[in-house]
C-alpha cells in the first residue's frame, strides 16, 4: 500500500517535471521565433521599406538640358535658329542657306537638327530679342516626316505647349506627284500656329517633280524682306558670312587612310558590309536600261538593280539614290587646262569651330576623286593668280552668246567670301558690256536667271 502511494507519487514528480522541462523549452522555441521576427522587422523589413527613399534621393532634379538649343542660342549671341527635316540633305542645305543669310541683315543665325534638340524649348525663345524659327521641312514617303524630324513631329501631336510669342516661317519641300504633297510643312505650320505662335511669312512649297530650287530662291527672295519690315532692321550690305575652307596639301601621308570616292566609310567600296545606307551604298549591279519614251526632252528610263548579294529587302515606296560620276576624260582634260597634278592628296577643313561639319565631302582625298565623284573644281597656285573672273573676262563674247541665246546655266562653287562676289560682279560687267545695259539692268538680268535656275550658288553652305 505504501509502495503503491510511493510509486504513484514518484510517478506524479515526473510527470511535473516532464511538463515543466516542455514548457521551458516550448517558451525557448517561441522565444526564438518573437527575437527571429523583430530581426527581420527591424533590419531587413526596414531595409526594403527604405530601398525607395534612397531612390529618390538619387533622382534628383537635373539642371538646364545640354540639348537646349535656346541656351545655346544665347551663348552664341544667335537670334535665328533655321531646323531642318531632311531625309537626302536637301533641306538641311536649304536651311544652312538661310542661316547664313541672316548675316546680310545684321542677324545672327544657326541650322539645326531637331533629332539634337528638345524642341519643348521653343517656348523659351522669346526670351532672346527679335528672335525667328524657321522650319525647312521634308515630307517622306507617303506623308510622313523624315527621321530625324520623326520626334518633332511626335512632340507636335502630343504638346499643349503655349507658343505665344515665338516667329516662325516654313518651307516644306515636296513633290506633287504624291497624294501628300507637302504634308509635313503643312501640318507644322499649320500646328505651330494652333499653339500660339505667330507666323510673319506664308508657307513655301518646294515641288521636286518641278524645279525644287527655284521654288526655294523665289520664296527666299520675298521672305527677308518681310523679315525686315517685321523686325524693323534692313540689309547691311555685307555678304553672307558663309563658312571657309581651308585648302591642305598633304605630302607625305598612308594612302590606305586616302578616300577615293566614297560617302563615308573609308575602303567601303573595295569591302561591302551591311547595313547599307546614303554613306555606305551599296555598288549594284545595273542589269537592264532601257528608255520608254520617245520623241520628248524628258527620259523615262526603266532600270533593273541586282542586289542578291546586299541583304537589301525592297519595300513599296522604297527609293533608290544614285551618285553619279563625271567621265574620267574630261576629268583629265581639266587637270591638263589647269596644269594640276590630280593625284595630289589635299583635304579642305572647315574654318568654322562651330559647324559639326569639319569637310565638305570626305578627306584627305585626291583632285582627280574631287572632280571626278564630288563635282568641286580648284584654281591653280602659280606666281602669277590667274583666277576664274580673269578667264570669264577672255571669253566674254562666247559666254554672252551661251547666256542670252543659247540658254545656258552658270554654276558657281567655291569661296563666298571673294571669288562668288567677284564672279558676279564680272557676269553684270559682260550682261552690261555686251547687252547694252545699265547696271542696274544688267543686276536685274542676272537675277532673272537666278529665279529660273540658270543662274547657281554653290558656296559651301
């Protein structure tokens, strides 16, 4: 009996015991769990809560733009900024014309790619006085902007931006044998408008299908004079300050690093690579040319181009760029009429520290690849300056008649600065001289042949 009650007691201890030892270590296990979950709330919770805040810290508000081309404007002392939309180069051609012009009447301008640029700015340019955008706009395939002006055009559809107070004037540049004809200068001019700003001269419309650059010179002609009856300023009599090239001779030089003809990739013509592109073309193969009309001035020529090797897929309304070289005999005959030994290797750098355009065509290269791929002629260093106002003179009489019955077109490349003004002033002095005119009449003769397009400038705008 009392064995019994001991053992029952002994049992009841350590049924105590056992509970007591469990509950201790139930209390270790949850103890453990409470310490393990502040950790994670206290640090590593913490730490992700405040992963955004240190973002935020880094994202700071970012000062003025590199890409603001108002404050570049004010740097420069410009008040005329002339963008561009071009797709082959002509109206960026167009707009460094008329950037230069500005000079003439006692404004300062730039040309500008808007693909550079936040055009959000344009609001800010009344901050500079008498200040003007001018817009030379390409329309691209079926209505569409060409792709460096993809973003403007964008920017346009999307803005609310007030534009009050910005002057503006466009020209686009077309062809009438497409259903959008100068759709994209249109929709800028008619939407910059919408936004405020006002327009001090109508829009211009270029028509390739036609005579592009005289439509261009014609309306040139009357929108500086309504630039300076709006702005008040007149013409100052100074020529265009047209950048200068300075002509080096190279002597001594890799003729591995010598272009001999192509865009822009040197060697590209010996070594094809895709992608091809205006400067690196692609040299196809013409296998068929044939003429399909007859009895007209005009030539309709169909062409086949084998591009099986280019990776080149066709699209409808893909266009096809040709350049195109002078014969390689008359090359030779004008090395010979000016004693120039054509395998001089030169390269002619832009004296202009702010053009992002350092040549005019690739360099170094050679005379004979200048005459021969890029159209560009030089005068001949010798003691005694022959230039070409001086050979102009000598053949007055045959040039006259080449002129005023014949038809002929004059082209002048080269330096602005003297020999353009210097090649003029000797075209009224043989219109003067040889067609019984006053001065002032002979001016007017040589300006009629500018709005016809006989009469070019090619003066390294």
């Amino acid at each position: 009996m009392g064995d019994s009650n001991t053992d029952t007691s002994a049992t009841g201890s350590e049924t105590v015991a056992e509970e007591v030892s469990l509950f201790s270590m139930t209390d270790m296990i949850l103890f453990s769990l409470i310490v393990g979950l502040l950790t994670y709330w206290f640090f590593f919770r913490k730490k992700k809560d405040e992963v955004p805040e240190f973002t935020k810290i880094q994202a700071m508000t970012s000062p003025v733009k590199d890409s603001s081309f108002v404050e570049k404007m004010k740097k420069t002392g410009r008040n005329v900024i002339v963008f561009y939309g071009s797709q082959t180069g002509t109206a960026e051609e167009f707009a460094n014309r008329l950037s230069k012009d500005a000079h003439r009447y006692g404004m300062r301008g730039m040309s500008a790619d808007p693909e550079e640029y936040d055009l959000a700015d344009l609001g800010s340019l009344p901050e500079i006085e008498n200040s003007l955008a001018v817009f030379c706009m390409a329309t691209y395939g079926e209505g569409d902007p060409t792709d460096n002006a993809q973003d403007f055009y964008d920017w346009l559809q999307e803005t609310d931006v007030d534009l009050s107070g910005v002057k503006y004037a466009v020209f686009g540049l077309g062809n009438k044998t497409y259903e959008h004809f100068n759709a994209m200068g249109k929709y800028v001019d008619k939407r910059l408008e919408q936004l405020g700003a006002q327009r001090i001269f109508e829009l211009g419309m270029g028509d390739d299908d036609g005579n592009l650059e005289e439509d261009f010179i014609t309306w040139r002609e009357q929108f500086w004079p309504a630039v300076c009856e709006h702005f008040g300023v007149e013409a100052t009599g100074e020529e265009s300050s047209i950048r200068q090239y300075e002509l080096v001779v190279h002597t001594d030089i890799d003729m591995a690093k010598v272009y001999v003809g192509e865009m822009g990739r040197l060697k590209s013509y010996e070594n094809q690579k895709p992608p091809y592109d205006a400067k690196n073309p692609f040299l196809a193969v013409v296998t068929t040319n044939r003429k399909l009309n007859q009895g007209t001035e005009r030539h309709l020529m169909h062409l086949e181009l084998d591009i099986s090797d280019s990776k080149i897929r066709y699209e409808s309304g893909d266009h096809v760029a040709i350049y195109p070289a002078n014969d390689s005999a008359l090359v030779n005959q004008i090395g010979e009429i000016l004693g120039a030994d054509l395998d001089v290797v030169m390269s002619l750098n832009n004296l202009d520290e702010e053009s992002n355009k350092k040549h005019p065509f690739p360099c170094p290269t050679s005379y004979r690849t200048s005459l021969t791929q890029l159209n560009v002629a030089f005068s001949r260093e010798q003691p005694q300056k022959v230039y070409v106002q001086h050979l102009l003179k000598r053949d007055k009489e045959h040039l006259w008649k080449l002129i005023h019955e014949e038809g002929a077109h004059i082209y002048v490349c080269g330096d602005a600065r003297n020999m353009a003004r210097d090649v003029q002033n000797t075209f009224y002095d043989i219109v003067s001289e040889l067609g019984s005119m006053e001065h002032t009449q002979a001016v007017d003769y040589i300006k009629k042949l500018m709005t016809k397009g006989r009469y070019s400038l090619d003066v390294w705008s």
